[in-house]
C-alpha cells in the first residue's frame, strides 16, 4: 500500500439525511466495507456528523478516483435503499 501522500487526488462525498438516525444506519451499513475495498490506487474512509454522511476517496490517479467515487456511491445508495425498506 502507497503512503498515504501517495493519494495525489480527493473526492469528498457528503449526503446529509432527514435525522441523525438514517445517517447512523447508512453509516453503520457503509463503514464496514473500508478497508475492503482498498487497493494500491485508492483508499477512502466514512464518517458521520449529526445528520450527515460522509465519505472520502483518495486516488492515485483520476481513473482509481472515478472508479471508487462510483464504487462509494453506489453503496450508499444501497444502504438507503435497505433502510428505508425497512422503516416501512
């Protein structure tokens, strides 16, 4: 794994929610997958601020950084899906 000034580019990703409790359960959901998805070209890390999500890709080039702003993306979406299933 390259250090981690290697990581020459940066997407943040926030998605805000309508209360603290859909952000800890799309949180909960999401942040169990870093570090699994990590490779030698990105990384990203999660975290949570009241009502807000948010996650941090880090790339070594634009490629890796497209590919895991979707890859990140994509789990959220999922995570929101499910949990408002389950809240009806």
């Amino acid at each position: 794994m390259p250090a981690p000034d290697a990581y020459d580019h940066r997407a943040v990703l926030r998605f805000p929610y309508p209360d603290q409790r859909r952000a800890r359960t799309v949180h909960g959901a999401i942040a169990v997958e870093v570090g699994d998805i990590d490779d030698d070209r990105s990384t990203a890390a999660v975290d949570r601020a009241g009502d807000t999500v948010e996650v941090t890709v880090r790339a070594r080039d634009l490629v890796a950084l497209r590919a895991g702003v979707n890859t990140w993306t994509r789990l959220v979406e999922t995570a929101e899906t499910v949990a408002a299933t389950a809240e009806r």
